[in-house]
C-alpha cells in the first residue's frame, strides 16, 4: 500500500494530466488509507493528499469535502507524527485551492 501511495504522489508531482482523469477514484482510495489502522499506510497516505493538493491544486477542490472530513477527523489522534503530517497537509491544501472551496470545506467537516 505504500509503494502504491508513493507511486500516486509521484503521478501528481510529474504526470498530473493522467492522474486528473481519475482523480474522484484516486482521492476515494487515498482517503481510504488515511483510515488505516496501521500508522506507517496512514501517514503516507496523508502526505499522499498533501502532494496531491499541492501540485494538482484548484483540480483538487471538487475532492476537498471528503478529503478534509477525513483529516479534521485524523487530527484528533494521539500519535504525534500523524498529526504533524495532517496539519502540513492542510496547510498545503489552504495554500493551494480555491479560499472560498477550503473555508468551506474546513467548515463543514469540522461542524460533522
């Protein structure tokens, strides 16, 4: 699961025109992995999303309610490398997409 999440961080990185064409199936399962019970596939997963809201940036506003839900969710957890982890992925995802998508998302995912 890793080398997966690691292949699609380099997709967004270098290839982002190929991984746009999927990017609701790929977001799904990424979100998917930041809910693994094991810490190593769930970290990785959120750097993974971090990667994706940097370089794929206003592409990846469609995809923020789920995916901030998720994070706000994960940032309550004990384990501290995780929630360094989701607070530079949000903050990689309030630099890079739309102001008005990411409040609006912060919003209500924090309200559920």
């Amino acid at each position: 699961k890793v080398d997966g999440l690691t292949f699609i961080r380099r997709l967004s990185q270098h290839h982002p025109a190929i991984l746009m064409s999927r990017l609701h199936n790929v977001s799904q399962a990424v979100v998917q992995e930041v809910k693994n019970l094991r810490s190593a596939v769930s970290r990785m997963a959120v750097v993974c999303l971090g990667d994706m809201f940097t370089f794929l940036q206003r592409g990846m506003d469609p995809e923020l309610g789920n995916t901030v839900k998720v994070l706000l969710h994960k940032a309550g957890e004990s384990n501290t490398f995780i929630r360094q982890g989701v607070d530079s992925t949000l903050d990689c995802m309030v630099q890079s997409c739309t102001p008005a998508c990411a409040i609006n998302a912060l919003l209500n995912g924090g309200l559920r």
